[in-house]
C-alpha cells in the first residue's frame, strides 16, 4: 500500500511537472498591411497585452505584409490549424457569407460614427456569428476607415472612370460598382497592387488613405479622388475549433486583451485618416482632388444601382439596419 501511495505522488509530481513545463499555445496572427497601420499597431498590442497576462501561457507571433499568407489563403490556412487570427478586410469573405457583403455597398455609411452604430447594433453583432457553421468564429469589428479612389488620371465625375483598369478586392459587390461606371475590375492580392499599379498593368485601385500611404501607392497614382464612397474595416477572425477548445480562462483573457487592442486600433485609424492624407498631400506626389457636392452626387447616382442588384443575396433587413445607422 505505501509502495502505492508512493508511486501515486510520484506520478503525481511527475503530472504536475509536466503541466507546469507545458508548451505555451502558439497564436499566429498573419495580416496584409504594414506595420504602421491600424490593424499592424492592433496586431502587436494584441501581442504585448495577451502575452502580459498570459505569461508562459501564450506566445503571439505576428506576420505582416503577408509574409505568412496573403488574402487568398489566410481562411483556408484558418480552417487547416495553421494560423489561429487574422483580421482581413470585410470585403474578403464572400467564400463563407455573402452578409457581409452589405459593408461593401457604394455610398452607405456617411461616416465612421455610422459604422461603429451598425457594427454595434444588433444586426451588426449577428454579423460576427454569421459563419460560425464554416469554423470562423468573429471576435470584433476592427475600423481602418473610408475608400479614396486612386488612378493615373483625374477622376472628378464617373466618366473619367469610364475604359480604366481599376484592381478591387475579391468582392462582387466591388466588380459591379466598378462596372456601374465602365472600369474594368480585377480582383488581385494586396500584396500585387504596388507592382501593378507601378508596370500600368492596372490604372487605379480604391483604398483608406493608410493603406495608400503606408504601401506607397501614392508614388505610383498621379491622382487620387477623395471620394470616401465606401468602406475598409476589418473582422478579426478565428477558428471555431481553436477557439473553443481553450480553457475558458484562457479564452476570457484573450478576448479581452483582444477588445482592447482593438480600441486601440480604431484610435490609430481614426487619426490616420487625417494624419496619412496629410503625409500624401505634403510629399506632391500624388494630387488629391477634393469633390465638390455636385461632383459627388454624380457618383453616387452612378454606382448605387448596385445595391438593388445585391439586395437579395445580402438582405434587405441588413442593408436596412445599415442606412438607418446613418441617423
Ligand atoms: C486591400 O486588399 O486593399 C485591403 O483589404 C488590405 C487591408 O487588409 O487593409
């Protein structure tokens, strides 16, 4: 019996040990954006907070500029186990929902206080569950801030737009707002615009000012429309399984180092829309049209047929909640 016990301790010891020197949970977090971005500045407080709390517990490891997957990839790496968050553009997910495309849709928001309501409200928390039976779990809502348009030439009214190449995410509702106003769309990576935008491949592209300035696209663009006619913001995303098979402890503290990262990158977008525009504007690269209200409703005349065309596949209740946030 005491041989017993004392086997028993020891085994037990021996558990405990092992716990103790158990492998900390590694969390791959890959993105597509630089690093002095909202979402490259969420990434790493992400970091700094989440390994703060969880000493030896956790380890997170950031990947920028798509080092570790580009847009394309980074869900399917999701599902497979080999990336545990990511945060791609809302205009990214057309594989798993087509709710989300609502968010794409020309001229909806007026602003960003417009989008924080919806995003908050109910039909935008439901959002964040809307692809939980695909294994993609949505833990916020991240803001980088309202689209510019970019191209080789001047583009004050539509019909500048008319014949040019523009590169667009891969989004529907993107093609056929392009194609409301004769461009051609192309749906390339992230990680190709420069290159295209550089080689004329392509004549314009649609981006926050962040990510027009941090990926230089204003050396390559003679001209850039401030047009705010839609929307990059960001579903910070996991998988189902990884996420669901953490202590809820863990999981607990995850998401609130999470929420809090996230503050602070909605802080960074928000001062970037000035602060990164002014940077565009102070190196004379790249000319920024400013619209007049005449100018602007000629664009909004001709790209929001496009939200008939996608009202049934998105959900007229969605896009509803949506305009309704602008009050
Ligand atoms: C884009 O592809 O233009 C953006 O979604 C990149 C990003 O993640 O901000």
């Amino acid at each position: 019996m005491r041989l017993f016990i004392g086997a028993a301790v020891a085994a037990g010891v021996m558990l405990a040990g092992f716990v103790a020197q158990a492998e900390p949970i590694k969390i791959k977090f890959s993105h597509v954006v630089a690093e002095n971005t909202p979402k490259g500045q969420m990434a790493l407080k992400f970091k700094e907070l989440a390994e703060a709390r969880l000493p030896g517990k956790v380890v997170v490891e950031v990947f920028p500029n798509s080092q570790l997957f580009g847009d394309g990839k980074v869900l399917e790496a999701m599902l497979l186990g080999d990336v545990q968050i990511a945060a791609p553009s809302l205009s990214k997910f057309n594989k798993y929902t087509k709710k989300l495309q609502v968010f794409d849709l020309p001229f909806l928001f007026k602003d960003m206080d417009a989008v924080e309501k919806f995003q908050n409200g109910p039909k935008g928390q439901e959002l964040l569950n809307s692809m939980e039976k695909k294994g993609l779990i949505g833990l916020g809502y991240l803001h980088n801030g309202l689209k510019q348009l970019s191209a080789s030439r001047e583009l004050r009214s539509p019909v500048d737009a008319d014949g040019l190449k523009f590169r667009i995410q891969t989004s529907d509702v993107l093609a056929a707002q392009f194609e409301a106003v004769g461009a051609t769309p192309l749906k390339k990576p992230f990680s190709e615009v420069f290159l295209l935008l550089q080689t004329k491949a392509i004549d314009g592209q649609e981006n926050t000012w962040s990510n027009i300035y941090s990926k230089k696209f204003f050396e390559v663009q003679d001209h850039i429309t401030a047009s705010n006619h839609g929307l990059i913001d960001y579903l910070v995303v996991t998988s189902a399984e990884f996420w669901q098979g953490l202590e809820d402890d863990t999981r607990k503290v995850l998401k609130a180092s999470m929420d809090e990262a996230i503050a602070h990158g909605n802080k960074i977008a928000a001062e970037k829309v000035n602060s990164d525009r002014k940077r565009i504007a102070d190196s004379g690269r790249s000319k920024i049209l400013d619209l007049s209200a005449a100018d602007r409703a000629k664009w909004v005349e001709a790209m929001k047929p496009v939200w008939a065309k996608f009202s049934d596949e998105i959900g007229q209740d969605l896009i509803d909640a949506a305009v309704a946030s602008n009050n």
